[in-house]
C-alpha cells in the first residue's frame, strides 16, 4: 500500500524500463509521485524511489476522468481489456514524469475518480 513502498528493494529494476500505474485516487497519485508531510518535507513517491535505485527510464500512467475511486490495471482488465487492449491503453496514457507532475498538480483539475 501506499505506506509501504519506504520498505521496498526497487534495486532489481535497476536498468529497467518502468512505468508506473497508481491507483486513481489522490492516495494513489501522492505514492507515485510523492507529497508533503506533516512538517513541510517532501516524500519520495515510487517514481522517484525507482529512478534512484537504478532504473533506465520511469514513466506513468495518468489514470483516465471518470472513473471510481481506486481504479487500477486490474480493473481494465475486469471491464474486459485483453493484452492488446492494455497495451492500447498504455500507449495512450503512459507519460513522462515531468507530464505525470504538470498533469496531477492539485491545481490542475483532473476527476482522479473523486
């Protein structure tokens, strides 16, 4: 969960080409991305765990508007995605962590499943 990636080796993806898939909520977005704490810190998301332990690239998925809180991969697949279907969903969705920041500022109005 969103508590544990401090406890995670991400040190087998070093070299790797990663995307990252948060859930569609804010919980999901600030573990991928990172947040502030309590005491004005800022928390390393996975993202930036990932790009530290080595890997080649990192990229995201924006989760799409409209959908429930929480929505994750595994939920297109439910809603009856096949390999070809994710993979078309990914080519759409997946951007650059620079993007991914721009896009899910809290400023910036996208649904997030709320």
């Amino acid at each position: 969960g969103d508590h544990g990636r401090h406890h995670v080796d991400f040190s087998t993806l070093e070299g790797r080409d990663v995307i990252v898939w948060p859930d569609a909520d804010q919980s999901g977005i600030s573990a991928a991305l990172g947040k502030e704490d309590r005491t004005g810190n800022m928390r390393d998301g996975v993202c930036s765990m990932v790009k530290h332990a080595g890997a080649k690239s990192v990229r995201m998925v924006i989760p799409p508007d409209n959908v429930v809180k929480g929505w994750d991969c595994g939920d297109l697949v439910k809603e009856g995605a096949d390999r070809k279907g994710v993979h078309a969903f990914l080519e759409a969705r997946v951007v650059s962590l620079e993007t991914a920041r721009q896009r899910c500022q809290p400023e910036h109005e996208i649904n997030l499943g709320r």
